[in-house]
C-alpha cells in the first residue's frame, strides 16, 4: 500500500498548486477510475465525463483533505458518490449483481483469496517473451472490463489500486463478506479467461 508520506507530499503539493503532483496522481489513477465508473455508469463517455469531474472537486476540495482515509480511497470516494449521483440524475438502474458460476478451480486459492501457487516466472526475458506479456496484459485488461459491474470494481480497488478492503467496502457501500465473494468470483473469471487464452 502506498505510504501516507507520499499522500502527504501529493496533497501538499495539490495545495500549492503544483503541475507535477497533480500529472503523478493523474496517471496513478486515471485508468483505474474511469473502469469503475465505468462499472457503475455502464458506458465509457458517461465514466470519462464523472472521471473529469471527480478531479475537478478533488483538486477544488484538496485543501479539506484531512487524511482520515488514504488519498486514494478519498478520491474513490468522489468519484463512486458522483457516478451514483449521475446515476440518480439520469433515472437510471445499473444491476450489481455478482453473477458468475463457482468450479473446481476454487482450489486454487487460499481462505484470504490469494493464489496458492503463483504462476512459475519466465527464467529469462527476451524480446518475443515481452512482447507476449504486453498482448497478455491488454487480455487482462479486456479480462477485466469484461467482469459484472461490481466484479470489476472490487478487483480495480482492492488488487490495481491496493486500497485496504475496510476502505473498498466503505467506497462501495458493500459488506466484508460481499467483497472476499466478489473479489473471489473476479479473480475466478479471470483465471478462467487467461487459461482459455494460454
């Protein structure tokens, strides 16, 4: 998990206005937002639009961050509180519903939701093995834009963004057992989808 001492130095740096605290948080966490609006909004202008808004009110409210939740699960926040809000405002109904099928791949993991055993690394890094893990990535990320709403936003804060899961289940509004299903059924599907691609 990022240290609050790098939270601390982005948010002073928020406040006195300066370009490249604002461009580190911009990347870190840009992608990651956009998908969980996405999840929410269930379409990508719509995510795109709240994701620009959410920087809008951080960068205008940083000066009232008080650091009782990491930055990153603060700008989480706004961004879920201004997704539903949209949702609302539009009289929209997005299903969050977990979905997906349990099999004996269930196994493969230990009570807290870890691999058990981790895919063996490759020994040496060429060229062609680069080249296949950047195709791979893109298939995890298609993998993952592909997982029901609520699905894909719990893998986006707990493993992309390594938000703590008391401070998922607070931005989500979801309880702890919620979340180690959801979680669980995620990393499920994913599996399944990358061994269907290997």
């Amino acid at each position: 998990m990022r240290n609050r001492q790098d939270d601390a130095a982005l948010v002073a740096g928020l406040v006195r206005g300066d370009e490249t605290a604002f461009r580190t948080l911009y990347a870190r966490h840009t992608p990651a937002m956009i998908r969980v609006a996405c999840a929410i909004l269930g379409d990508r202008a719509s995510a795109e639009d709240v994701t620009h808004d959410t920087w809008i009110a951080v960068l205008s409210k940083i000066d009232g961050f008080e650091g009782r939740s990491s930055l990153a699960g603060w700008i989480f926040t706004i961004l879920v509180n201004n997704a539903r809000s949209r949702v609302r405002r539009e009289a929209r109904s997005i299903s969050f519903d977990a979905g997906g099928a349990e099999d004996g791949l269930a196994a493969a993991f230990d009570g807290r939701g870890r691999w058990k055993q981790m895919p063996e690394l490759w020994e040496e890094i060429t060229p062609e093995r680069i080249v296949a893990g950047r195709r791979l990535a893109d298939h995890l990320l298609a993998a993952i834009d592909a997982l029901p709403p609520m699905q894909r936003a719990v893998i986006v804060l707990r493993v992309q963004q390594d938000l703590d899961p008391a401070e998922t289940c607070r931005i989500l509004g979801i309880s702890d057992g919620n979340l180690r299903v959801l979680l669980h059924r995620a990393r499920l599907a994913l599996r399944n989808r990358l061994a269907d691609l290997l």
